[in-house]
DNA sequence: TTGAAAGCGTTACCAG
DNA sequence: CTGGTAACGCTTTCAA
C-alpha cells in the first residue's frame, strides 16, 4: 500500500462551493445556516457541498459572526467517574442545543485552573462551567471582566461568581453523620480530607466534625491521607493507621466510596467484619459501592443531574443574553440522599 | 449583594493595547508571541495588557495565520479509565507543545464519531487522535479529504488511515487463554464481547476462541452480556448465567477486569471460592483488580503510555508537515504483560 | 429569494 | 526593531 502523495492542495472553500452550484456565497451561507432559500437553490448547493466535501471553517464564521459555540467545562479530574458523568449531562443538554464542549481537567490544582481559564476564554465561550468555588484571584478577574457568564458546579457557595448548581457537602456529611449515630454507633471516625486543594473533601471533613460536635461526640478520629483524586488505594493504610491509633473505633466514614472500599478490604485482610465489628461508609454512591460485598452505605449524588442542570442554567443565562428576558436562579440545589446498605 | 451592571461594554482589542503601550498591533502581537522586540518595548506592551487584561481572540489569529493549535480526541467512553488516562497521557505531551484537546465522547456509535468528526474538522484541528480502526465509510472519505493527520489508538489495524497506536486484542486475550491453561484449567469459559461496536470486545471474545481451538479446548463456554461500556453490574449475571449452562467450568476469562470484578462477586454470593472453586480472570489492570479481595489476576495495557505515545506520534507528525523530515512509524505496538494475581 | 460590499481581530509579509 | 497593508473565510447588512 502505497502512501497517498497527499491530495492535500487546499480544502475547499464556501467561494467553490457557491461557483460549482451556480449561486454567491451568502446563499451558500444561507443555506448551511438552513435559512430562506427556493428547495431549487437548496439542492444545488447541497449537491455542490457533497461532490467538494465541503466543511465550514468555524474560526471563520465566529471572527465573523462574534459569536463561537463553545462551552467551556473545567472539572479537577476526568477520570473521577462522577465527573466524567457531570460531563455528561452537560453534553446531554447542549449538544441539542448546537453547542460545543471545551473540556479541561485542572487535576485539582487552582493555578492550572487559572492557565485553563485564560485558554479558554481565548475561544470566546459563550459560557465557562468550573467546579467548586475555589479559584485565584486572577482567575477571578480574569472571569469578571470577560463578561462570560460562569457557572459553579458541585458547590453552593454563599456568593456564587454568577450561578451555582450544587449542593452543601458540609450538610451532606453532617447527615450521614446521624445516620450513623441513630444506628447506635458512638465511636465514630472519619477517612479523608486530606488535600487542601479538595474544598469539597474538607467540606465533608468539617462536617463530620460538626455534627459529631453537635452530638457531643468525640470528632478527633481523623486520619487525613491520600492526594486528591481519591482513589481505592487510599483506603486501606487510612483504615490501617485508624484502627492503629483507635482500635474501638466502632464505625468509619470515608471521604469518598473509593477509599471505603480500600477500608472494607484492609478490614477484611484483617479479619475484621463489616459491619459487625466495624461498620464503613462511604460517599459518593460510585458503582463499585452498590457491587461490593457487603454493599457499601453512602450518600448518593446524582452527578449526571448536576450536569444536565447545569447544562439547563447555561441555556438560560444565553437566552438571557439574547434579550429574552429569562429568569434562571443564582444558586440551584441538588439533592443528596443517604443510601442505607451492608456496610453501616 | 447588587448584580454588577455587566461591565461588558465591549471586551479590550490588540488595537486598544497597543494605543495604550504607544506601538502598533504588529508590535503587541510579536510580544505576544515572544518575537524579538527591545525590552522596553516588550515591558510597556506587557503593562498594557496587564492593565486592560487584554485575552488574545484564538479565532481571529487561527483565521489569519491558518493554524489553529488544536488536536482532536476521540474516545468511546470518558467515564472508562482506562479511556481517561489515555486522554490524561496525550495532554501530558501535547501541553507542553502549547496544543488544544477538543475531547469528543462517541459511546460506542459509529454514527456520533462521523457527527463528531465532522464537527471537530470545522475546527481545523491539526491531528484527529480516534479510538479504534472501526468507522464509517463517510468518516474516513471526511478524514481522507481533510488532509488532517489521524491517529488510531488502542488497536493495531492491517491498514490504518494513517498511524496507529495500540495492541492486538486478540494476541492478548490468547495470552490469557494461554497463561490459564499453563495453569492447568481446562475447561474455561469467556464473559463479554456482547457488543457489536466494541471491537476491541469482539476481538478478546476470538482471541479466546482461537487459542481455545489451537489447544484443542471447548470454545464454546461464552456467555455475550451488557452492552459496552462493560461495567461492574454486568459481571454477576453474566456469571450465573455461565455457572447454570455449564456448572462444571473451571475458569472464566472476563472482557474486562469490570466485569471479572462483577464475577467475583457473583461467586462469593453463592458461596464460590475464587480461585479454589473457580479461577476468574480480568483485562484492562484497572485500579479494582489491584485493591479489591482476591486480587484479580489480569492483562495489563499501559492506558496512558497508548496516549503518550499518540502524543509523541502527533508530535511528530506536525514537525513532519512543517517540512522537518522526521519519519515516524505507521505503527506503533504497545506492550501488555498478563499480571498474575490471587484469583487465577 | 438573492447578491455585493464591508468588516470581524489577528498575523504574514514587506518596508523602513 | 518596528510599522503599514493586505489578507484569512465567513456573516452581517443593505439593496435589488
């Protein structure tokens, strides 16, 4: 098999589109946008656009018409399964919508972020969806003067930059907390929290360590181990190092379904059973949970949900830009649920 | 807290930049890319887009200078790890080189990749990074007149479009077969490959078959469940519907170390030891098979190392269009070792 | 329903 | 080292 020599020459434009089908090229325009224009024209300029191959040059048309369709989504790591299916559900809403995602992964690191954002808005999003509430303060100027409406997912901040769809971790794990308290467990400790670059993990953290407060409890059973993504690895020395430290410790919650299976499984190594000699939660309602034996306890999130709602916000804030008077609010709340199985 | 009165006027131009730094646009836009410049010059221009906070607008510059410095990727899955740690592996090489990944999510449909693709050439990337040898024909006529140089990951096809980086599923899965039977299993069984647009799938499924041919074994202990991407929940039923057809089977091959994962369950529910009663067997080295209990013994693919090296073939491939000379193979194989654990 | 001309914001190219 | 001018390929705007 010989390499071809290239018919590389030079793609065709909308010029050779609108000669070979007899028209100028704002009819050609015309019809690719599917404006007025007689079925006649139509199909010779649809044939013409066939033979040639024909592809838009979408620069072109965004330096021309100001106006790109990108959307812009920063998310700390794609390899977390709940947000890869935030991302999802993103895709789900837009993409109907003629609308293209612009994906970033700032692995949990503020300056990435900030060198993420710069990038992007070199593109013109029509709209920029970060994750969390944390960012620099140049990527906050950055934001406010590019006028590029911005959404936060996966928190709610009490002053969101723009909008806001998400929910209070802190909340979220002061309720598994009683969960595990109305179970009868005293002895509580807590997995995680580790990075401080994860605002939602140490959200989970001080949640814990208020309401074990609140139920006058001991909160200091905190073993803080493991870089952010949290994964299962992390799990089992955290629990190793807990029952070290504390061994009557009579139930765990995990920062994450993923460092409860860990838990679960150096607990296992260690002859331990869950839940009767120690009970796990975790966070997250990851897959693996619902698959594991036993079944792990945790709080469920619909990530996907986060997606498509904030997908929904975003569509809202453009017809908002585009004049029609759409009210969408600031700061949307997605449920969380605690999700009793095997484990706790 | 009073919403701003959008401060958008209209956002900052070269052209305003370089009123304020006292120079012309051509000057600014050399700083800008670093061409040679006085250093006072270059200073009172970086003050000026400081103070303005002047973004460079990508669509502009793309149009006018004809490159853009966007890749394109597309993966069946975002929410596979393995697929994301590709993805992470090519935005580690191709970063450094100031490129763009524009990250497209086909889920396995032939059709959403030609969607996709098509789309993702309005954007004049300067490589199409694709997963698998399998598209449609209006794809490959897209790609082929785009003149864009295409990557395939993850397989090794007779012909690629252009370059490929990958493995054969095939030979793999008929290392497995082989280490199974080096282990004395005889009778041994395969789970997955039930979707027609997961070739890699498919090919595990006849590498299986083929080895079990070649060793004179019964090929025919093939249970097709779940469509992909093949998750934890496909395993268990898969299983049992294995473990009814054919009770007396001694080991189970699995697509996916996902599913193997499912498996494993299945068996400790009915009381199975693995690997005493029944060896179980995974693919892919995901994180579960390393940390969950028993381990699961598997074949290790490098996921990132596969985007790696795709980053290192695009790499090349751009310096080539420049008229450098550099030869990069069409072909690049990646290893995979088979990873022996505790439950096979 | 269709066409011609005028840009969009940047960089290539050539002068100075 | 610096500046003017002419594109880049499309859509907007205005006429016909």
């Amino acid at each position: 098999m010989s390499r071809m020599p290239a018919p590389k020459a030079t793609p065709p434009r909308m010029s050779d589109v609108a000669r070979l089908a007899g028209v100028s090229k704002m009819t050609v325009s015309r019809v690719m946008a599917g404006r007025s224009a007689s079925e006649a024209t139509r199909e010779r300029v649809r044939r013409a656009i066939e033979e040639l191959g024909y592809v838009a040059d979408a620069a072109a048309g965004a330096l021309s018409s100001g106006r790109t369709s990108f959307v812009a989504v920063l998310v700390p790591s794609l390899s977390s399964s709940n947000f890869s299916d935030t991302v999802s559900g993103l895709t789900a809403v837009l993409e109907p919508q003629g609308l293209e995602l612009l994906i970033g992964d700032t692995d949990y690191l503020p300056d990435r972020e900030e060198r993420l954002v710069r990038q992007m808005l070199r593109h013109q999003p029509r709209c920029i969806a970060l994750t969390g509430a944390q960012h620099t303060d140049a990527t906050r100027t950055l934001l406010q003067r590019s006028g590029v409406p911005v959404v936060e997912m996966w928190d709610l901040p009490a002053e969101p930059i723009d909008m806001a769809v998400g929910f209070s971790n802190v909340s979220a794990a002061r309720e598994m907390v009683r969960y595990l308290a109305d179970k009868g467990y005293r002895r509580i400790g807590f997995l995680g929290g580790a990075s401080e670059l994860d605002r939602r993990g140490l959200d989970r953290l001080k949640g814990y360590q208020l309401e074990m407060k609140a139920l006058g409890l001991d909160k200091h059973r905190v073993v803080r181990l493991g870089e952010s993504p949290v994964t299962m690895s992390h799990g089992a020395p955290a629990m190793a190092e807990l029952l070290e430290r504390w061994p009557d410790t009579q139930a765990v919650m995990c920062v994450s379904d993923m460092s409860a299976f860990g838990a679960i499984m150096e607990c296992q190594r260690r002859g331990l059973r869950v839940p009767d000699d120690i009970a796990i939660a975790g966070f997250g309602n990851f897959e693996i949970a619902a698959c594991c034996h036993p079944t792990i306890t945790t709080v469920s999130v619909d990530a996907y949900g986060i997606g498509q709602r904030t997908g929904e916000a975003i569509v809202a804030a453009l017809a908002a830009a585009d004049g029609e008077r759409a009210t969408h609010p600031a700061k949307t709340r997605i449920d969380y649920t605690v999700v009793p199985r095997e484990s706790a």
